[in-house]
C-alpha cells in the first residue's frame, strides 16, 4: 500500500521520500504548491495542507501509512482524519522526553500534538544538525557565529538519519526504541560546530540578553525563552547523545561533518 509523506520538500521529508523509494515502497507526496513540488517522477504529489481538511481526505484515499511533522495547533478533528490508517508516523521532538523541559514552550506543543492523535509512533531528534543553516548568513557575509553558551554541547543528528529512524518506523522494521530519544554519534560544542564548517571562522559570544534580542527578530518571545532555556541546559551538560539511531538503524548515525560535507554550498 502507498505511503503519504506530509512535508515531501521539508528537510526530513525529502529524505524520506528516497528511502521509502529505495525500500521499493509506493509514495504519495503532499505539498502546499504543486508547482514547487520538484520530485521524483515515480512520486505521485497531490496539494495538500493539514489547514484544509478536506484536502486532506483527498491526499489520504488509498493511503495505509502516513509520515508528518509536528505542526502548530493541531486539533483532534484534524488529527482524526488519520484514524484508521496502519501507521501515522510523527516527527516530534526530543525534548518532550527530558524531565528539565517540563513547562517548555517548544516541548509542550510538541506534547500536545502527540497527545492529540489516537494512535501515533512519534520519532524524536534532539538536536538536528540541520540547525546550523541559521548560521549560514553570517557565515558569508562576515565570516562570523554569534553564539549565546558557545561550548554548550548538544549531538546534532543528520536530516537523513532522522528519515532513515522515521522510515524504518514505516515499514515496520524499527525496533521498540524507535520513539526514543534520538541524537548524533557524538557530543560538541556549538564552537567545535563552528570549527567543524570552517576553522577560519570568529566566535562572537553573546550575553543572553543580547540572544534575546537576536533570535526575537525571528521568534515570539515564549521561543526564545524556549530556546535559550534548551541552550543553557547543554551548558550545564543536560543534552546527552544517544544510541536510539544505531540501535535501530544498525549502524551509527553520521558524524557532524559529513552533515557539513553534504551542505558546503549553503555557507559559500
């Protein structure tokens, strides 16, 4: 039967898509624009959106196994659209798994949308090296990381590794721990990140009040306090690196800098 990926150009979603049509398994991908698509040929795409139900119902008619990510808000009756299907596959959050992050914004919507569905097997990477991209622009335009807790140390985990956990999880194969807490192969600071892309690179360190004000050009205010509470945590050593991936994917996850190898173009 046909696998729905929800979120087929997003960073885990695309990956998805390739292992699931490596695996010889049939895809249905949904987007929100068909003309952006810019799939495999042998990927049937539909335009969808979680925000319209009933393209929804279209996407799902023949579809026995769903793969999504965590969206804002989302409520029973969006959710219950799902019922009935073999398996609905959710790309949440790790931090809902870690006792310090009671009562974080971030964790707890990811909470609330797992809690929504009747049956979900949610996957749930801590820290996505994909992250680093928020670097990107500094990096070319002045060769500089503006970093709050810069030797915070998380386990950044490679896109396609979060897809290969969340494709094992759809075919079946993943092990009971495939819901567990899913990282890289290994802890670094955010500044051996840096060094990692290019060892040339400058440091700045930012105060938390200066972090604020950074990331609040790009977030509301209960992210930020989300977000530098997660920061500060790995400071003090609260973001451990885990053997969720290789436990179900039989090998270990990639190392940091061949996530930074497979996107050098983004920071030229």
């Amino acid at each position: 039967m046909t696998t729905l990926v929800i979120g087929a150009r997003g960073s885990v979603g695309r990956h998805v898509v390739d292992h699931l049509l490596t695996a010889g398994e049939p895809v249905r991908a949904s987007v929100r624009s068909l003309h952006k698509a810019a799939l495999p040929a042998a990927v049937s795409v539909v335009e969808a959106d979680l925000t319209r139900p009933e393209t929804i119902r279209a996407a799902l008619d023949g579809i026995s196994k769903v793969f999504l990510y965590a969206p804002e808000h989302l409520t029973r009756t969006q959710a219950a659209a799902f019922r009935g299907l073999d398996r609905v596959v959710l790309l949440s959050s790790g931090s809902v798994l870690l006792p310090t992050a009671i009562g974080n914004a971030i964790a707890e919507q990811h909470r609330a949308v797992e809690q929504v569905f009747e049956s979900v097997i949610p996957i749930r990477p801590l820290v996505l090296a994909s992250n680093a991209l928020n670097w990107a622009r500094s990096i070319r335009s002045e060769g500089v990381v503006r970093l709050v807790h810069p030797d915070a140390m998380t386990a950044p985990i490679h896109e396609r590794d979060i897809a290969a956990v969340a494709t094992a999880a759809l075919l079946g194969t993943a092990s009971s721990e495939v819901s567990s807490l899913l990282t890289g192969p290994r802890l670094l600071s955010q500044r051996e990140q840096v060094a990692a892309i290019d060892p040339g690179l400058r440091v700045e360190e930012l105060s938390e009040a200066q972090a604020r004000e950074h990331f609040g050009r790009f977030e509301t205010a209960e992210n930020v306090e989300a977000i530098l509470h997660f920061i500060r945590e790995a400071a003090e050593g609260g973001s451990p690196a885990t053997k969720t991936a290789e436990n179900v994917l039989g090998r270990p996850p990639v190392e940091f800098r061949e996530w930074v190898r497979d996107h050098a173009e983004d920071f030229r």
